[in-house]
C-alpha cells in the first residue's frame, strides 16, 4: 500500500466511512484523538489559562473576570478569530492549520495581538502572575512562528506543556497530574496524523523551556 493512497484515504470521508465500518477500534481511537485535540485546542488552553490565573490572583471574582477578558480577547479570540475567517475565506485548509506553509500570517497577527493585550495589561495595572501567563503565551507562539518557518513544530503540544508548566508553578506538585493531558494531547496529534512524534516531543519540550522560566521570572 502506498503512502499516497493512504494520506487520500486518511482525508476522503468516504473512504474513511467504510474504513471505519471494517475497523471499529480505529474509529474509536481516531474519535477519541479528535476529542483531545479539540478539548485542549491551543485556542482553548490560551483562553483558559488566563482566566484560571486571573480568578485565583484577584482580590474579587468581578475583577478577576474584568481582568481575564481583557487577556483572552487578546491571546485566543482575535488569533482564533482571524484563522477561522481565513478557513471561511479558504486561505486556510482547517482551524488547526494543518500546513505549514499555511501558518506563518496567523501566527504573525497572533504575536501582534497578544503584544497589544499584553502592552494593555501592564499600562492598566493588571496582576504580575497573569501578565506572566500572556508572556509566555507570546513565547510559545514566537517560538512557534520562527520553527515552522522550516519545520512543523506541534503547536498542541507547546502549548499544553506550557500551561500544565504554569500550573504547576502557580498550585504545586499536585499539579504535575497535568501532563498526562500533554501526553494524551501529544498521542492525539499523531493518531490524527497532524504531527510526526518527533514534532510532538519537540513541542512538548520547548513549551516547558519557554514557559517555566518565562513565568517565573516575571510573576
């Protein structure tokens, strides 16, 4: 069987229809992986992370959220924002950008806006620990950006390493639990055939490096 029948097949839902009538486990394996990666969507990480930080830094939950929207709508709704109006538009394949070569406009916009929200938060005042959060949501998408310049670096796992890093910093040991969604999430991006294991473990690694001593520097 060649490597091009199977990439046709991976992507023709009518193939991949009777395929999975023949094979169940892979279907449900193959599900299971989508669920994962859309769960811990780097989207969704980076609306996420801010908020949990921004709730448990702020001295009332009103201010918390005040201070958390101001970081989302800049680090996950207008990047988010922008690539799903290029997938409408079809300038993009998917949501997840897929190739590579595909990546470079959103990531650069994404720098953008999170430096905006960034600049923004500390003119207004905002908490040491979340401003420390969207450093390091800058610099998992810089890093992010100038790898897949030439190489497919795992955004998923970057970014997943990067917060279960945070939280471990911000709550404890307790929370080294995380990183058994980093490996679920790392699987999910190989089944699904996004990543090879190599751009995954890479990902992972260079969302730790980045995150840990970003955060605690500046939180």
């Amino acid at each position: 069987m060649s490597d091009r029948w199977t990439i046709d097949v991976w992507h023709d839902p009518t193939v991949t229809a009777a395929t999975d009538v023949d094979h169940p486990t892979r279907s449900i394996t193959h599900r299971a992986a989508k669920v994962v990666t859309e769960t811990f969507a780097p989207a969704v990480l980076a609306a996420l992370m801010p908020l949990i930080i921004a709730l448990h830094v702020s001295a009332d939950l009103l201010t918390g959220l005040g201070w958390a929207a101001l970081a989302v709508f800049f680090s996950a709704v207008i990047p988010f924002g922008v690539i799903l109006l290029g997938v409408r538009r079809g300038q993009l394949t998917d949501h997840h950008i897929g190739r590579r070569e595909q990546r470079r406009k959103p990531l650069l916009f994404g720098l953008v806006s999170v430096v905006t929200g960034l600049t923004l938060l500390i003119v207004l005042g905002a908490p040491r620990e979340l401003v420390a959060m969207v450093v390091v949501i800058f610099g998992v998408v810089l890093i992010l950006t100038v790898v897949n310049m030439f190489w497919k670096l795992s955004g998923h796992a970057a970014v997943a390493s990067g917060s279960a890093s945070v939280l471990v910093i911000m709550f404890g040991p307790a929370l080294l639990a995380a990183f058994a969604a980093v490996a679920a999430v790392g699987w999910s991006r190989v089944v699904l055939r996004a990543h090879t294991t190599t751009q995954v473990i890479t990902g992972t690694i260079a969302g730790i490096l980045i995150a840990t001593p970003a955060y605690l520097l500046m939180a």
